[in-house]
C-alpha cells in the first residue's frame, strides 16, 4: 500500500516561491558592484528571477542547457541563482579568483552556453573568450549607464534583458531529480571536478541547514553570507535564508574589515564565512575599539578555526561561534558544532575544546572513519575520539558521480571519501586533524599541522601560519612552522614553539620556524601546502640539522 499524500516535487523554486508569498517584505540588503547600497525584498527577487527566466527562455536557453555566472554576493546573483534553475537551465557558478586555465577548462567541461558577469569581471571573461567555442553570448549584470566597453562579442545587459519581461509566466516543471546547479572542486591534485546538485538535494539540504542545531534560522534573523556564492553552493545560504524568511545582508565585493563592518550595522544576527575573513575582521574590531551589538553568532569553516579566533568573538564581543566542515561535494554541509546536552553541561573551559571539533552530523548526513591502508580500504575505527583514519560521509547531499566520469566516486556502501583525516568521539562530535596530503608523517607518526598551525595563532604577533613536513633522511619527515608576523612585528621562534609545548609532544615540536611576508593560497581562500612547499624548494630550504651535511 502507497501513502495517499500529495506528490509536491521538491523544486528551488518552492523556495522563493514561499519566501514571496510568506515573508514578502522581509529585507535583502546589498552593496552593489555600482557603489550604493541597495534594498529589495524576498517579493522582488522572485519577480526578477521570473523575469529572468523568462529571458533566458528567449535567448533560446532550453531546460537541461548550463549557464555560468561570475558574480560577487549582491541581489542580482540572487535573481540569477534562482532565475536561471527556474528557466529549467543549470546554474554554473564560477570563481574569478582561479587561473585562467581551470576556468577555461571547467567552463568548457560543463559545457556553458551563457556566461553572466559582474561588471568589474567582464576583463576576465575577455581573456578566456577565444578558448570558449561554446558560449553563445554574455550578460553583464548592471545597467545601461554602467556597461563597460568591451570586446566580447553578443554581450547583452542584464537590466535590458530582466526589464523587457512581464515576469507572469510560469517557472518551468522539471523533475525533482534534475540538476539544478555545478560548483567545481579546486583542482590542486588534477584538473576540477564537476559536482552537480539536484533540486532536490538543495531542497532537502536547506531544510537540514536551518534546523535548530544547524544554523537555527529563522524569520527573525538578518543573514549575512560572507563566504561568496560561488563557493561550495554558497553553503546553501541562498537557499537556507529564503526557505526560513530570513532577511538577508549581501556584502558585494568589497570584503575588507572596515566595509564589512559596515553591513553588518544593518541589524545582521548571523554571518558565515572562513577564519582569515574573521582574523581580519577582528583586528580591526580591537585597532578600533568597534563592539558587534546585534551580532548573535558566527559560522566558521572551510579551514579549522584557531582557538583564538572562538575565545575572541565569544569572551570580547559575546558572539557564539558555530565550526562547521563540509566540502563541495556534501552540498556542503557535514558537521557543525552545536551543544549536546552533555557538552553544555560541561565547565566553559571543557566547552571550549569541543568547540575546537567541526561538531556532529545532522539528520540526511551519515559518517565513519576507516583505517588508512594507502589502498582505499582498511577497517572501520571506533568513535572514541582517539583512533584516527579518513573521513568517510553518505547522504542525499553527498555526491555519487563527477560531472563527465562514468564511474561513481563512491564505495559499494555509498561512502565518499573525503579525503580528511578525522577522529570521532563517542558523542559524535568530528575532529578533523588534517588533509591526508597535508599530514605530517614523522618516524611513522602522525603529526596534525592544523592543530600546530592554530596553536601558533595563539601569539598576538601571529597573523598566519602554516606547519609542513620536510623530508629527512631518518624520520621520513619533520615539522616545519612558517609564520607571517603581524605588521611591524617579529615574535621571537622560542615564544611561538613554547606556545605549543602544551598541546605537542617534545618529538612533535617544529624543528624550525620560518618568517614569510606572504602565505600562498588557493582560489577558495585556503593555505595551498602545495605551493607552499614548491616555494621552500625554490628557496633551497634545508631543516637545520642538515644544514651544511
């Protein structure tokens, strides 16, 4: 016997759709590319993307085809987030910061026959369009008085194109299963790989976003997403905000401390975005003698998130800080640390190192950690918040298969491999202690380099550091720490490594600390280990006990 319920496919568009006709007036703030702040609200957008994807339909865009957008967080990428899966199309979304080979690769993998820009991006564009057969045309998004000269050809303006349109029509009925939007994963280990979200993976990752022991959404809250949108789904906070009625701050471009600062005055109580943006943000709270006063907490992830950065926002400005993990491929997100209730019966100081962990998986995400064996295989470990092995995770977010393969990135159970090194305590709270690439093998032992790189941003003259291992010729590898000093200052190395004696064993130790004016990262913002080593090569670095050997 089958349920009697209704069928109600589970579309993105359901999403603004009951946005607009329940929370219609609730505010979406943005600085936009132009300069000004602008105000619209969950009605506008919904109208705009209507019209958008009626635009996209007289463009000749057919359901199934991709379409790409470059574009900072502002309302018109909202309108296209939701405009271009509306007209039945797949949004791709592009990061300007990646090399100029992977966006042309990635671009022509997903097979993009629109590209849609901001304004101040419409030059990268030009230098990849010669290697883009498949594009029919661009639109840059701004208005008529703002288009840039250019040499692209068929470029349209994207307030040309939305104003022509009655924005009456229906939004196109694809299935539920369809693919509604692409990110591509960084690519440091190969070229990028294509995850590809369906709507109802976004559906059903929104509902699990906004739980209580998630983000804890609601319609009383002002979100402001930092992380871009072109980044792993925008965490699925365009989705997650407007499912919950959550007004929404959208900070465009300019993410410096001070123009942050700025949005967040228009009431913001949540924010999100990874720990450099907030060691920024929080330097120059302190240089400034600046207080958060409706600021009520801070999602961090995307890279560990030193203990500094937690005890700051929560002791100096009373914002509860919420450590997340996810990854492209989980939509993204995996864990995040909410309290238990036996974790918030613990003493503060206790609390705080569990806030240290990524925290526990909600329902429709499932986890285990599996010995490493360098084939892939190995045994399932314990959640004792001891044994150590690779991150395993399944669910109806998760990723089956990359955009192009023919073979499934899954095991026969449906585990992902992550590609993290993780314990899991009996609670179920993860620990993540390292990328499997970046850990430090040293006489057969592991050695974390995030707990090493977070231990040293303890030090007040610590603006970033990275742990690598360097080869040596009897323990395989040891510790090297590599430190950028804050502005005119110089922490002497003893003064960092004592910083660590309490969290590291003697042998666990770096055996240098080097000084750098800059750390390279990758596209997404993250410390890139491999440049970082490339560039130790280049210098002809040698650990100090074979200095001269």
């Amino acid at each position: 016997m089958l349920g009697l319920m209704q069928d109600w496919p589970l579309r993105v568009s359901s999403i603004i759709d009951h946005a607009a006709k329940y929370h219609a007036g609730r505010a979406v703030i943005s600085r936009s590319i132009e300069g000004p702040v602008t105000r619209t609200t969950w009605e506008g957008i919904r109208t705009r993307a209507l019209m958008l994807a009626q635009a996209l339909a007289r463009l000749g865009v057919r359901p199934g085809e991709v379409v790409g957008c470059m574009a900072w967080n502002t309302s018109r990428h909202m309108e296209v987030w939701y405009g271009v899966p509306g007209a039945g199309a797949v949004l791709h979304s592009l990061n300007p910061r990646l090399g100029r080979e992977q966006l042309v690769y990635i671009i022509n993998h997903a097979g993009d026959r629109w590209l849609f820009c901001d304004r101040d991006l419409v030059a990268i564009l030009e230098g990849l369009a010669a290697d883009l057969p498949q594009v029919k045309g661009y639109v840059v998004m701004t208005d008529r008085a703002h288009m840039p000269e250019t040499g692209l050809a068929n470029v349209l303006c994207y307030e040309e194109i939305v104003g022509s349109e009655a924005g009456e029509a229906p939004w196109v009925a694809v299935d539920e299963r369809a693919a509604c939007g692409i990110c591509y994963t960084s690519g440091t280990t190969g070229e990028p790989k294509g995850a590809v979200y369906s709507h109802r993976s976004n559906v059903l990752h929104a509902m699990v976003m906004i739980q209580p022991d998630m983000l804890d959404l609601s319609c009383t809250d002002v979100l402001m997403p930092v992380v871009p949108m072109f980044h792993a789904n925008g965490w699925s906070t365009a989705f997650s905000a407007p499912m919950a009625g959550t007004a929404m701050v959208l900070p465009g471009r300019r993410l410096d401390p001070a123009s942050l600062y700025a949005m967040l005055g228009h009431g913001v109580t949540i924010t999100a975005a990874v720990p450099t943006i907030w060691l920024m943000l929080l330097t120059h709270l302190r240089d400034n003698g600046l207080t958060l006063p409706d600021l009520n907490r801070v999602v961090i992830g995307g890279s560990s998130c030193p203990r500094a950065v937690i005890e700051s926002f929560q002791n100096d400005y009373g914002v509860r800080v919420l450590h997340a993990w996810g990854m492209t491929e989980t939509s993204p997100l995996g864990t995040l640390c909410s309290f238990k209730p036996e974790i918030a019966a613990l003493p503060a100081e206790e609390r705080l190192e569990v806030q240290l962990k990524v925290g526990h998986p909600p329902f429709t995400v499932d986890l285990a950690i599996r010995a490493e064996d360098g084939d892939g295989g190995g045994e399932m470990l314990p959640w004792d918040g001891e044994a150590q092995g690779r991150l395993l995770v399944r669910g109806p977010g998760v990723v089956r298969r990359y955009l192009g393969q023919e073979a499934d990135c899954i095991d026969s159970e449906q585990w992902f491999d992550t590609g993290d090194a993780a314990t899991i305590d009996p609670l179920g709270y993860v620990r993540i202690t390292d990328r499997f690439k970046d850990v430090i093998k040293s006489g057969g032992e592991w050695i974390s380099s995030i707990e090493m790189e977070n231990a040293a941003l303890a030090h007040p003259d610590v603006a970033e550091a990275a742990a690598v291992g360097v080869a040596h010729p009897k323990w395989g590898e040891r510790p090297v720490l590599v430190v950028v000093a804050r502005e005119g200052k110089q922490p002497p190395a003893d003064e960092i490594v004592d910083l660590l004696r309490p969290h590291f064993a003697k042998w666990q130790l770096p055996d240098d600390v080097i000084y750098v004016d800059e750390i390279p990262h990758t596209a997404t913002g993250k410390i890139s280990k491999l440049k970082l080593r490339q560039v130790l090569d280049e210098m002809g670095y040698r650990l100090p006990d074979q200095r001269g050997a």
